[in-house]
C-alpha cells in the first residue's frame, strides 16, 4: 500500500477522532406526548422507533398500554407521575408506593423504565403546586428503595428555565429566591442523594423568538456566527442551547451543587406557528434538531462551563399533537406526522448492532444541506490531485481537543504534515481553532 493510501486512511481516521472525539457520546431520546385523537397505535409507535433506531423516550404519563407495547423492545422509558396525582402522592406514601407498583415494578425489568419524572414543570404550573413536589418526589423514592428499584429507576421532576432569577450571562446564572430553599435545596439533596440528576426543559426557540432584536437566528440554531462572550467567565457561546444549560450550572454552582447531573428532558423546535411566532418553521425546525443530534451523539455535548459534560437531551416532540391547547407552535413540535411521516427531512441512522446505545439517531448534514441534495457525502475526498484539509471542531472543548491535537501531529500523523499556527489556530483555548494538516 502506497504512502498516499496510508495517508487517506490516517486522515479518515483523525477525522473521526476530531468530529466524534474519543470519549463518550452524549444520549438522544425523543418526548412520546399523546395529546391526540389521530396517532398511531402503540404497538406501532413501538415499531416506528425501533426502525429509526430511537432507543429512550420520555413520556407524560405510565399508559399501561404503551408500557406493555415497550416489553422486551430495549427501549428505554421515563415515566411521569402527572401534577394532578401530586398531592396524593405527597400526602400518603400507601399512594406512592401503590403507584410505583402498578405503574413501574408491575413491568420492569422486561420493559425499561430507567427514570421517574414527578410532575412536569410544576413551578408554573397555575394550581400552586409547588409545595407538594418535594415530598412527592421523596416518597415516590421511598417506595422504589422498598421495592429494591432505586439503584436502576431515578427519580427527579422537569423544570422550566421560568425557575431562574436570571440566565444572562449564563455565569450569573441564579434560581428564583422563593425556590431555593422550601423547594430546590431539599430536591437537590434527594437527587444528590440518590444518584439521580435535575431535569430541565430548555427552548432556545421562546428565547429567540421573544429577543429577535438581540440573538441571531445562528446562534440559536447552532450555525456558524462570532459567538457571544461572557463577561463573567470571558468563555464564548456559540450557541443559545449552550448559554441555557451553562446558566443552570451556574445557578446550581452558587448554591453548592456542582456535582448534580442534568438530563435536557425537553428541548425543540416548531415547523410551523402564527404569523407572530417569528422563527418557526420547517427549515429551522429541521436545523435546529438536526444538529443538536448530531452534535450530541458525536459526542460533542461538552458546554464552554462543562466541556467534558456528555450530555442527555430528549427532543419534544415524537409527533405532531393536534388537540394541544395554545398557539400554532404547540400542535407542531413533532418529528413525525400522525401517519409516521416524517415532518421534515432528518436523516437518521442507526448503528444497529454495532454497540451504539446512544438513541442511535444521526442527522447527516453538509453545511446546513441533507446527505443526497447535491451536498458532500461527508466522506473524505479521494482526489488524485490537490490537497486535503481537516479541521478540528471547535465545540469539542480545550481538553479534547488538546488530545486530538496530540495524536494528530503525534503517534497518528501517518504522513501528515504539520504547517505553523497563523493567528493561534492551533491553541486549543481559542475555542475555534483548527489543526491544519495536509496529505502528502
């Protein structure tokens, strides 16, 4: 084998080290909402994600019919114990105990239940309750230990963004005050407690869409742009998703809990809304969720605060709900049509038995474009002339992309040559820096 083939072959591989980086990827699932009287049975739901490699869900009840339907599939499932059974949970553990009977251990292990989501964003909820989610949340934990399911079934409860003070810089990130103490110090410690991990519903959709004036379209779909830097931290964002989750770190880093875990357990964008609704739509829809999964399950989930941070994140919606209340927007998160077309042209692949446990979804994507619309393939170019480049991804964070900078003009340059930096591309505290390499 000639010294240009060994180089094709080194350069395929330090591009798969430089996009999907050595560690971990992050894990996709997708929100099963049934707020409809057209979808698909759950028999074939279940059919519909095992063909497209979707292995987590999320959903916001414990329908016995999609839990039996879920058996033996390998699919992984949260389940909600919804705010209208809040208060009976909180004040009778017989009720949470016979809750988690019926509703988790009558079915496990065969169907996967892997968490307990109690209530769904109960802060905002107008019923006022609030003070019946953290003793909920214990005795619902209390009766999973009594069932001997807590080391495999987590408890926590959803949050909205609505439970900070303060986002912006995500540095100055701070819970409400009427919350830290009757409510987020107590859940905090239970899920510290309990190995578990906070989730949180995060939609850099209502933040553009409310702030058009100030955040570009780019940074809220994770396109290109100059980024955002935080004054606070001097890190820079370049994306909105990115500022949010870095805002709840912060938040719960002021009040001593750095080590708790967060689960994005809802996240995603509309394909169509009102007139006024400005964003929305099937384009941005398709490039917002499209390179979210992308990025997460190449494992480049790391945030400028958490770099190293592989991260789970459930997209909202698996269809389109035609009876949810609200505007335009809210009957058009979905990725799917009721008939299980698809919305909007994501690619998803799955790696099927080759060990991805990851939600097996991938969009493939050439700078915005689908694989196939006279876009790259994303394979490395095997020309007979000329030069070929790759560049490091900047979000892959310092550490990471320290380590494929090393390898790189290391033990894996395999006839690469290493050309001086220019303006600092190859310091990785840059952020978007890039390694420049060319094939001989």
């Amino acid at each position: 084998m000639g010294r240009r083939h060994l180089s094709i072959i080194t350069l395929t591989a330090l591009l798969l080290l430089f996009s999907f980086t050595s560690s971990e990827a992050g894990a996709v699932g997708v929100n099963y909402g049934r707020v409809a009287n057209n979808l698909p049975s759950a028999t074939k739901v279940v059919q519909l994600l095992k063909s497209h490699s979707i292995s987590q869900i999320k959903l916001y009840d414990a329908d016995p019919s999609v839990l039996r339907a879920l058996s033996n599939s390998g699919i992984k499932v949260v389940v909600t114990l919804p705010n209208e059974q809040l208060y009976s949970a909180s004040t009778r553990s017989s009720f949470a105990l016979s809750w988690v009977q019926r509703n988790v251990a009558a079915y496990h292990p065969s169907t996967l239940i892997q968490a307990i989501a109690v209530g769904n964003e109960v802060f905002v909820d107008p019923r006022n309750l609030t003070s019946y989610l953290v003793p909920a949340m214990q005795n619902i934990h209390a009766a999973l230990v009594q069932l001997h399911l807590d080391d495999t079934v987590k408890v926590s409860s959803p949050i909205a963004l609505t439970a900070l003070r303060s986002s912006y810089p995500p540095s100055a990130g701070a819970f409400r005050n009427d919350l830290i103490e009757p409510v987020l110090h107590p859940m905090l410690d239970l899920i510290r407690q309990s190995q578990s991990y906070l989730m949180v519903n995060a939609y850099p959709f209502f933040a553009y869409e409310a702030n058009t004036d100030v955040i570009s379209l780019d940074y809220a779909l994770f396109r290109p742009n100059p980024g955002v830097v935080d004054a606070g931290t001097n890190l820079r964002y370049y994306s909105l998703f990115d500022a949010q989750i870095d805002a709840v770190f912060g938040a719960l880093s002021a009040l001593k809990y750095d080590d708790i875990k967060v689960v994005v357990s809802e996240t995603g964008w509309p394909s169509k809304g009102e007139t006024n609704e400005t964003g929305a739509g099937i384009d941005n829809a398709a490039a917002y969720n499209g390179n979210l999964v992308r990025r997460v399950l190449s494992g480049l989930t790391g945030t400028p605060l958490r770099p190293n941070l592989d991260l789970e994140v459930y997209l909202f919606a698996l269809f389109n709900e035609n009876l949810k209340p609200g505007p335009t927007s809210e009957r058009n998160y979905g990725l799917f049509y009721p008939d299980e077309g698809k919305v909007y042209d994501i690619q998803f692949s799955g790696n099927g038995g080759s060990g991805n446990s990851n939600g097996g979804l991938r969009w493939e994507e050439d700078r915005g474009r689908s694989k196939g619309s006279n876009g790259s393939s994303g394979k490395v170019s095997q020309r007979t002339t000329g030069e070929t480049w790759c560049v490091a991804n900047g979000m892959v964070g310092k550490k990471r992309l320290q380590e494929a900078l090393d390898y790189a003009c290391g033990q894996g340059s395999g006839g690469l040559q290493r050309y001086p930096a220019r303006r600092g591309v190859l310091r990785p505290e840059h952020g978007r820096g890039a390694c420049i390499l060319r094939v001989q």
